[in-house]
C-alpha cells in the first residue's frame, strides 16, 4: 500500500471553482442607483442594469411583491450575469431561488409541486423572539482542574462586568468547555443566552486596545456594555416558508433539509403553516420578506406551468419572479400557438421586459480583461486585441472559453505570458459554432443519416453560417 504524503495533501476547502459568473460583485450601481461603466463585474447594459437596479431597491424597501420581471435578448448578453448581479445586491437577509425550466421536467415530483417549492424558498419569514441573556466583559476565568485523573470534573469561576457592576458565575463542565471552544480569555465582551447556554463572542473590550499580545488583525473592538449584566433582548431568526415546510412535514422530518431530497408536501401541512404565520403576523412576532424567484430559459416552461405562475403571482405571500430567455417569437411549449418569447399573452402582459444589447467591442475588452484577471492568467496586448477581435466575429462566450485553453498552449511551450500565437493556436483547434456549421455543410454527405436539406432548411443553415 503507497505511503500518503501528508506535504501533497491539499486543503480542499480553500479551492474555489472559477465559474462563468464567479467575477460578478453585484449590479455595478452608484448611490443615485447610476450605471457605473465598468464595476463589480460588470460591464456595459447601462439601462438594463440601472432597470434591475430600481427592482432591487423595492424589494429591499418591501415596496413590491408578486410582480414579474421578464430578462430578454440575445444569447451571451448578460441576462444571467444581471440576475447574479440582483442576488449578489440584495443581500443575505432576503431569499434568493434560482431555477432553470428545463429542471422542473427531470425531478420526481409534478411540476407544479416543484414551481411552488421554488416559490417558498423564495419568501423568507423573520421571526422575532424575546431571550434573556447576560452581557458583559471577561475580567477573570479560574477554571480548577482535578489534581487526580478521573476525579469529579472541571469547575471554575467566570467573572463579568458592566459599566456599572461585576458579578462571579459558577461554572460547569460544559460552560468551561464551550469557553474554550471560543477561545474566550480576559478582556473579551461576550454574551450569554440563559436559556441555551449558547456563548456569543460579541468583540474585545476597548480598554484592551493596548494589549498586542492578546490581539490580531481581524480583532473588533467594541464598547463594554452598560447597564444590568442580565437583560432581555430581541433575537431575529429569518427561515424561508419551505423550510417551515421540510421541518413540518411528517414524511420527511428536518433532515430532508440536509439530503436535499423534501419529496412533495401535503397542501395540509402548507395550510396549517399558512395560518400559523399568519397569527405570528397579527401579534406581531413574524413578518413576511418577500424574495426573488429567478427562472432561467423560462421557454421551456409548458402552458400548464404558465397557467399556474399566473394564479400564485396573486397569492399575498408571493415573491418577486424574474425570468430570463433569448427566444425570439416561437411555439409554446404544449400548443401550437407561436408568441414572444415563447411565453403565453396573458403572462407576458404581467411582466416588466428589461431588454439586453449585444456588447460592444470595447465591453467585450473590459470583460476579458476582467475574466483574464480572474482566472489568473497574464496576457499580452496584441493577444486581447485578437481575442477581442474573435469574440466580435463569433461570441463572446467563445472568446471566454479561448482564455484558459490559451494559457494551457503557453504553459506548453513554456512561457508566461500569453501571445497571439497561443490565441492562434486555440482558434485553431477549437471551433466557433459558425466554422462548425461551414464544415458539416461541406462534409455532410460524410455523416451518418446525412439527408438532402430542403430548401427552407438550406436557408436557415445559411442564415446561421451568416
């Protein structure tokens, strides 16, 4: 059996996939919610962003909920870049769901079972609590350990102050270990839930500011708290609606909130919840955080799922949905009436359309430019001029796609900077949709079960090498 090295493990953990979104900060929005021309990731789509940047605003301020808002252009326009974008801004306080149409077709459950989960994920619940806890500043920890081995176990002493008093607080096994586990030492501001035990390390006291010993660079430094050690404090706790679900659902218990596999859920257990958050509502121990609800490649969605986005946008505890295509006008999925986008009239008669452009040359630079940085690799300026060039001609999803392989070429003759005959190279070995379509032409009769095109199927094929 090979010996392990433990010097070639790698830390996993640390190892962050680079995605085709992964540079994407937020919306790129100034205060006066402005387009920025290059910021946060993102590049160009003024007036797209500046829209999404306005829908954000509401659902932070609560101002809207159960409206729908339609993402429309041409494939590699940024469509999913500005719904990254939305989520990335919003915050962590508000529910983010995303979801793609052609998954509601591939899960064990209806499709409408699995549209309303998305929909619940998607409406957050903050439940406040009252909880009394105790608040001070560490001035002393005497923990006394047994002499003998497998004697009675470790007790101690913790002493806390305020601005006002100081109290002493017998400790247990299980306070001296969870104190340890925090690493709590004097100096230290905690709190204490009486209720749980729970120790929250709320940031080292400012009268300790000089103690460089006992300090880091990430260390916060906070005022020590004035007033009882014991108060009554309010705990916010914010869970989505179809986690309530998960939790209360005979058949599936919590832990479904772990494997991932929820099953569907009876409209009972959905009722009864609905009732009880509503009384949380009216005493005013609940409210309600409408969310945002992404579906990607929304023409893939049938008419009978369409139908059902039109009654549960009505529902009070709806959140905001935001789908995204690049259809053009094209058959609904289950008629054969064809429509905008794919989608029913009377849908899209509900939705705001942000409509996306195609990128200029110069977006096209800045955004391999950021790609490049974020995918760590060192290119000259001749080779993104080409690459620029290449995107403009073909897409700039491929001219993406050109940039690690390009690296890869260099590394292979051993340099470090990229050039343009690594770019060369690449274009060479890899080819764009128009090049492909050229040579399957040429070569058709070649491949297997080749039939002679008609003449409006020559025409669509030509319009695609065009």
């Amino acid at each position: 059996m090979a010996e392990i090295k433990l010097s070639d493990m790698r830390d996993l953990t640390r190892i962050e996939r680079i995605g085709a979104h992964s540079h994407i900060r937020g919306l790129g929005l100034d205060s006066g919610l402005e387009a920025r021309s290059s910021s946060e990731g993102m590049v160009g789509q003024t007036s797209a962003r500046k829209a999404a940047g306005v829908i954000v605003k509401m659902v932070q301020e609560g101002k809207i909920a159960g409206r729908a808002v339609l993402l429309a252009g041409q494939p590699g326009t940024g469509k999913t870049a500005i719904a990254m974008g939305m989520a990335k801004s919003i915050g962590q306080e508000t529910p983010f769901a995303m979801l793609a149409g052609s998954e509601l077709f591939s899960l064990e459950m209806s499709k409408t079972e699995a549209l309303t989960q998305a929909f619940r994920k998607a409406v957050g619940v903050r439940i406040k609590e009252e909880t009394e806890v105790i608040e001070g500043e560490v001035v002393e920890i005497q923990i006394d350990r047994p002499a003998v081995a497998g004697a009675a176990s470790k007790t101690g002493k913790l002493t806390l102050k305020t601005t006002e008093m100081e109290t002493v607080y017998d400790l247990g096994a299980k306070m001296i270990e969870a104190l340890g586990k925090d690493k709590v030492q004097s100096g230290d501001v905690i709190a204490i839930d009486k209720a749980s035990g729970k120790i929250t390390k709320l940031g080292r006291s400012f009268s300790r500011s000089r103690d460089y010993d006992a300090m880091g660079p990430q260390t916060k430094f906070v005022q020590c708290p004035d007033g009882e050690l014991q108060k009554r404090k309010e705990v916010v706790h914010c869970v989505t609606l179809h986690e309530i679900d998960v939790i209360n659902s005979r058949t599936q218990g919590f832990l479904a909130l772990f494997t991932g596999d929820t099953g569907e859920i009876r409209a009972e257990v959905r009722e009864q919840i609905g009732t009880k958050v509503a009384e949380w509502r009216e005493e005013g121990k609940a409210e309600i955080v409408p969310g945002v609800l992404f579906i990607d490649e929304v023409h893939m969605l049938d008419i009978e799922c369409f139908s059902f986005l039109n009654r549960a946008l009505e529902n009070d505890m709806a959140p905001i949905l935001v789908v995204a295509t690049n259809r053009g006008i094209t058959s609904i999925r289950g008629t054969n009436y064809r429509s905008p986008h794919g989608i029913p009239i009377d849908f899209l008669d509900r939705l705001l359309i942000i409509s996306t452009q195609p990128y200029t040359s110069d977006d096209i630079r800045k955004i391999l430019d950021i790609r490049c940085q974020e995918e760590d690799v060192e290119m000259s300026e001749d080779a993104k001029i080409l690459l620029t060039k290449i995107g403009e001609d073909t897409s700039l999803r491929y001219a993406i796609n050109l940039i690690t392989s390009s690296a890869l070429a260099c590394l292979k003759r051993k340099g470090k900077i990229v050039e343009m005959e690594d770019i060369s190279r690449v274009y060479e070995l890899f080819y764009d949709v128009k090049r492909s379509t050229q040579y399957l032409m040429e070569y058709q009769s070649q491949y297997m079960f080749s039939e002679v095109t008609a003449e409006g199927d020559e025409d669509e094929t030509n319009a695609m090498v065009s």
